[in-house]
C-alpha cells in the first residue's frame, strides 16, 4: 500500500519538475502577464481555457484543432516547452 501511494506521489511531481526543467530561469518581475501569454497563443489558434503558474512556467489548459492541450509555456517569451495533446 505504502508502494502504491509513494509510486503516485512520484509520478505527480515528475510532470512539473520536467517542465519546470526545460523553462529558463526569469526573475519574477521579468515575466510575461497571463494575459500576454494567452493572446500569443490565441494568435497561434489555441483557445485559452486556464492559465496557472506552475514553478518556473505557465501551465496552460486550452483547445486546438478541437482537442485537449496541455502546455507548459515560458515566462519569457511565452514559446511552448512542453506540450501534450489530449484526445477530446
């Protein structure tokens, strides 16, 4: 049982910290605001459903091409470091 709960509790963090990772460290104050984030990616065809930080990145919960998208998006320029793309 200990096994099990310790195995999920892994597998919620690694996620994060892979993507949190792959964002390049921005000081706070450098950040772009979430509303800049979602309109870059509304102008690439996503439709933003909500935006959160997580760690060091924006994790961004939207739709494109009629599916499910989960991305991580840096702060810095609001390019997409990780993206996984859910069935409907």
């Amino acid at each position: 049982m200990k096994i099990k709960l310790l195995a999920a509790a892994l597998f919620a963090v690694i996620p994060s910290a892979f993507a949190a990772d792959n964002c390049p460290a921005t000081p706070k104050d450098k950040w772009l605001r979430a509303e800049e984030i979602q309109s870059r990616l509304e102008s690439r065809g996503y439709e933003v459903r909500r935006i959160k930080r997580e760690g060091g990145c924006f994790e961004v919960y939207a739709k494109k091409d009629g599916k499910r998208v989960d991305a991580y998006v840096s702060p810095a320029d609001g390019a997409i470091v990780k993206e996984k793309v859910k069935p409907s």
